[in-house]
C-alpha cells in the first residue's frame, strides 16, 4: 500500500512538473508576443505622428 501511494504521488508530481515547465514556455511565448505587439505599436504611433505633422504643415501653409 505505501509503494502505491508513493508512486501515485511521484506520477502527480512528475505531471505537475510538466505542467508548469508547459507554463513557462507559454509565459515566455506570451512575453515575446507582448514586446513584438509593443513594437507594433510603437511603430504606429511614429507613422501617425508623422501624419498629423503633415497635415498640422498643410494647414499651416
């Protein structure tokens, strides 16, 4: 009976070991994403930016 009880306690921890390996490549996928969208994002802002400035010199002119 403990040889049982010990290894159904291995199998459960060996299966939270996985998951939380699994969540930490999700967490880092996620992180990559994040600092890819923030670029993204950055980018459009400077394009706008940009625009508005012409059209601030149009309206100016």
């Amino acid at each position: 009976m403990p040889n049982e009880l010990l290894a159904n306690l291995d199998r459960k921890i060996q299966s939270l070991i996985e998951e939380v390996e699994l969540l930490r490549l999700e967490v880092n996928e996620l992180r990559q994403a994040k600092s890819h969208l923030e670029q993204e994002r950055s980018d459009w802002e400077t394009s706008v930016k940009g625009l508005l400035s012409k059209f601030e010199q149009i309206e100016n002119a």
